[in-house]
C-alpha cells in the first residue's frame, strides 16, 4: 500500500543540516499523512509553533529523557 509507512513514529529536529525539520515532515506527511512526528526544537522557535498542526509534539531542546519517553508512548497509545 502507497500510504502504509514502514514506521510508526518520526522524530526529528527543527534544524538540520540539508533541510529543517518543517520541510522533512511536510514531505512525510503527503507520503504518510497519518504518521505522528514528534519535532525538537530550540526555545522560541515561533515558525514550529507555527506549524504545530503538523506534529504530535514540539519539544524544547534540551528535552528530558522521560519527557520524550511520555510523549513517545503517548503517540503509541493513541494509535489503539
């Protein structure tokens, strides 16, 4: 199937070195619009919050390890 994707989560961060992470998960999401994204991002990034309709989560960097473990399967348990 086109738009059955071989994962089931995205994490990706704002800024990347050949694209940022708005372009990224706007490429994703027109392959595999129901896949959740999770961005991480730096304080104050206005344009992802710009753009949150597009992610699960936006996280500030540095993000806690527990806290992206919630959110993670937070993501998990919605899809059930």
């Amino acid at each position: 199937m086109k738009n059955q994707s071989p994962f089931h989560l995205v994490i990706t961060d704002m800024h990347m070195p050949e694209m940022d992470g708005l372009d990224l998960t706007g490429i994703i999401k027109r392959e595999y619009p129901s896949i959740p994204v999770i961005l991480l991002s730096s304080v104050g990034s206005e344009l992802a919050k710009a753009h949150e309709h597009l992610f699960t989560s936006i996280l500030s960097k540095p993000v806690k390890q527990n806290i992206l473990c919630n959110h993670i399967l937070d993501n998990f348990r919605r899809e059930k």
